[in-house]
C-alpha cells in the first residue's frame, strides 16, 4: 500500500510536536495579551490629551475609566512576567 504524504507535514520543523503547538500557542497568546495592553494604554492617552485639549465629545469619565484600565492591564501584565521569571530563575536552581 502505497504511503501518502500530506504537504502540510513537509512544513513542520525538526522537531515539532504537541510542545511545540502548545508554545506556539501561549507565546501568540502572550503576543495578544501585550498588544492589548499597549492598546489600551495608547487609547488611554489619546482621550488624556483630548481631555486637556478641552474637547467636549471626550468625557473626563470616559478618560479616567481608560486610564484605570490601562493601569490595571499594565499590573497584571508585570505580574505575569514576575512569575515568569521567578519560573526561569527556580528551573534554573535545580539540581539535576
């Protein structure tokens, strides 16, 4: 019986597995949460300066509420990259 060869199997790397695929996922996951982050940071910053400039169609509520998101994406972001690095670092400890 003659083997058929998908061609989507010829573009994976060396290597690549179901680890693989899970860390495509979290570092494209990572990518999102980071640009949603900078997102909201940057939108936060356009409604600040909008509100300095006194532009009536931008709320100072709708700004505070912007800036408090941001904020608290930003925290959570650090967090998550404290606990990452403790990660690294305990892995790193280990006595093999």
């Amino acid at each position: 019986m003659p083997v058929t060869v998908r061609p989507a199997a010829l573009h994976k790397p060396a290597g690549s597995g179901a680890a693989a695929g899970t860390e495509a996922s979290f570092s494209g996951a990572l990518k999102s949460a980071l640009q949603s982050v900078s997102s909201a940071q940057n939108h936060a910053t356009r409604l600040q300066r909008e509100v300095q400039m006194e532009n009536p169609a931008v709320s100072l509520e709708e700004t505070m509420v912007a800036i408090q998101k941001a904020q608290i994406g930003f925290q959570a972001t650090l967090h998550v990259r404290n606990r990452m690095v403790q990660a690294y670092t305990d892995i790193m400890n280990m006595q093999v």
